[in-house]
C-alpha cells in the first residue's frame, strides 16, 4: 500500500506480503469478528496460517533478502529454539505440548522476520496512521464499554474485547500510541494538541481500567523520548501536562474504585512487590520468579533449564493441555510471561528470550548513532525494547495476539528503508 496526497493506493502485493499485512491488522478485528460478527473463536487462527505461511515461503519458496543487520536477532531466535530442543529431549512428555509451545513462543520471532523482509516505508507510515484511527475508534468504544455496559478494570478492553484481560492488548497499543505521538511531538512533527490529546485520552483510560502500572510506563516512555531527542522546550510542556495527567488519573482512580486505589508511592510499590496477584494462593508480578524457584523448581538443573517447552501450556485443545497445568493452574503463572517462560525454559531460557530485546536496542541505537538507518524509526524500537522487557514481567501480553504489535515496532529500525518518511 501507498500513501499518496492523503489517499490510500491499494498496490498489487504478493502474498507473502499479503500475509504480513494480515499478521499486522487482525489483532484489531478479533474482537469484532469474534464479538460483534459472532465467528467462531477458530478465526483468532488466521494469524497462525499466516505466519506458517510466509515461514514457509522463506524456507522453500522465495529467496527472500534478510538484512545481514539483523544476523545477532536471527542468531538469538535459533539459540532459543536449540535450547528448547535439547531440553525438550530430557524432558519428553507429549510432541503436542512442545509444538504447541513452539507456536506460543516462535511465531512472533516469523512476524518480525516478516516486517524487516516485506514492509517498506510506505507500508510503515500506513500503518501508523491506521493506529492513529484505530486509537480513536478504540476511546469511542471504551466510553460505551464504561458508561453504558459499566465494565472496568481487566474487562474494559475497547476493540480488543470485554473477556478478562483484554486490556493487556489495550497496554501494548497505548505504548505504541504514546511513543509516536511523543516522539513526534519533541521531533516538530506533530501538533502540541494532537500530542497532548492522545496522551490524556490514554491517561483517563488507563484510570478508568485501572491500570495504575501504565502510569510508571507513560513516565519511562517520556523520559525515554526526551533522551533520544534533542533538547526543545515542547520537553517543559510535556513534563508539565504528564504531571497534570497523572494527578487527574490518580483523581479518577479514587472516585472510581476508591481511596486506597490512588497513584500514591505506598500503593505502586504495592502493585510491584505484592507476594501474590488476585489469592492467596497466585504469584505476584514481580515476585513469581523467586516463588517458583522456591517451592517448584527445585533442582538447580530445573532452575537453570526449565521443565520443557510446552510442558506447562495450556490450551483449548485438550490433547495441547499440559498436565501442570492442570495440576497448577491456580497459580495463575501464565497471566506473567516472565512466571511462564521460567517454568518451561529455567533463567537460561528467560535470559535469551530477554536478550533479544536487548540487542533490539543496542542494534537501534546503533543505527541512529551511525546515522545508517530512520532515526525516528530507531527511537521507537529502542523504547519498545525496553517496554517489552517490562511486560515480560508485568502481563503475558507478549505471548498473545497483541505481540504481534509489539514486534512490529522492533523490526522498525531494518524495514526496507529508500526513503526519509514526512510526519510519522
């Protein structure tokens, strides 16, 4: 697609590219073809196809250019999968649970190979401007889903839905509304109200939700945002209008679900280091990993490597649904993908899954120093890194469909690049 004097030119793709534009746009429509259109829940794996799809063009159909660039990325995925292998071997259960686990895992890692070999600019820049429409469609439907079916907090989720934890999608798509708009601002590319008020509707939604974390998050995006760009004042206005958004957040928090729910230093640390999450008998955020170690993993060699990829998934197939699971699920672990990604793949496991990222950034960083690449594009990625590190540990976002969203901010910086985007 191309963007053109304000109109969309709907360009002849071919079907890998097809493919990735779907991987892109259906985390926006699950819910309404699933909710609204009442589809079967089987459409949420159209993405599945899609993504077997382009693996299997790049393996056997198209020679596709991967960027030498992202060699250190690609090493990091087939390092995962080796080690998920060669543990898999001496812990065997089920084929079933380690392809399913492959596919929870893998099929983000095929999505970003897709955007780095299949997008260009002009896909990038539509893209980002149907986030900014979706954005507001997405405030219009929260406001019904509050005021007229009176939902809140994890079911208050816009067009990604009104089942229990839809707002984790709602968090990924504010992050990325937030540090483009951000961003944008402090780089004279966008207007100061078109900023401000995007950052006050994701603010007042996240109150409203009760998503008291994405506070701390809004404020690392903005500190993030003013270290990558140059000084400007519009940064005054920015930390001035933040401090307003959050004593109004903090305000609506109270009237909403009351005094001990504000944005208070008692009430956050709380949030962080609380031992458990909705029981007596879950994990908290922050504290599952030394929990698990404690009392499930007990074996230093069960720290280290895990239980086996797949081996406590779970699954509305049965024959994918892991007998730990079963047996554990009172746990709530898979709500943290940091609890879920330490039982099946041990703190080895868990720290490439987070390297990853890690070189996402150092990568980034690189480029923009360099002058190699976007520099607006590399920003973004280099604060999505850091945001997907905090996610790993704060949701399991990142192991649902809005992981598509997040991938496709990190693969940004090594898109096919010809030419300087105008007001992104």
């Amino acid at each position: 697609m191309k963007i053109e004097n304000n109109r969309l030119l709907i360009q002849k793709r071919t079907f890998p590219e097809f493919l990735t534009y779907t991987i892109f746009i259906m985390p926006f429509l699950l819910s309404f073809l699933q909710d609204t259109l009442n589809l079967p829940s089987f459409v949420k794996y159209i993405i599945d196809v899609a993504w077997v799809g382009i693996l299997f063009s790049l393996l056997f159909v198209r020679k596709a250019f991967i960027k030498r660039e992202i060699t250190p990325l690609l090493t990091i995925m087939l390092a995962f999968f080796l080690l998920t292998l060669t543990v898999y071997l001496f812990n065997f259960q089920s084929p079933f649970y380690y392809l399913w686990g492959i596919r929870n895992n893998f099929r983000f890692y095929v999505a970003f190979i897709a955007f780095t070999v299949f997008f260009t600019v002009e896909d990038i820049r539509f893209c980002l401007k149907l986030t900014d429409f979706l954005f507001w469609i997405n405030a219009v439907v929260v406001l019904f889903q509050f005021f007229v079916m009176g939902l809140q907090q994890d079911y208050l989720g816009g067009i990604f839905g009104v089942e229990r934890g839809c707002n984790g999608s709602l968090i990924v798509f504010f992050m990325i509304v937030a540090t483009r708009s951000v961003l944008s601002y402090f780089n004279k590319r966008e207007s100061m109200l078109s900023c401000f008020s995007k950052c006050a509707v994701i603010l007042v939604i996240s109150a409203m939700a009760e998503l008291k974390f994405f506070f701390i998050v809004f404020i690392i995006i903005v500190v993030m945002a003013s270290v990558v760009t140059k000084f400007s004042w519009r940064k005054v206005l920015v930390y001035i209008f933040s401090a307003f958004l959050i004593m109004l957040g903090s305000s609506i928090l109270v009237e909403v679900f009351g005094e001990n729910r504000s944005l208070d230093f008692e009430n956050l640390l709380d949030l962080i280091f609380s031992s458990n999450y909705s029981s007596s008998r879950d994990l908290g955020r922050f504290t599952a990993l030394p929990t698990l170690s404690k009392f499930y993993l007990t074996e230093p060699i069960e720290k280290i490597f895990g239980l086996g990829l797949g081996n406590c998934d779970t699954s509305a197939f049965a024959i994918c649904n892991s007998t730990f699971f079963r047996e554990h699920s009172f746990l709530n672990y898979t709500w943290f993908s940091s609890a879920f990604l330490f039982l099946e793949t041990g703190y080895l496991g868990l720290t490439v899954f987070l390297l990853f990222f890690v070189v996402c950034f150092v990568l980034a960083h690189k480029k923009r120093r360099l002058k190699k690449g976007n520099e607006f594009f590399c920003q973004m990625a280099m604060i999505m890194s850091v945001m997907c590190v905090i996610l790993t540990f704060y949701n399991s976002s990142l192991r649902s469909e809005a992981g598509y969203m997040a991938y496709f901010v990190l693969a940004l910086p090594f898109v096919q690049q010809t030419t300087e985007p105008d007001k992104l």
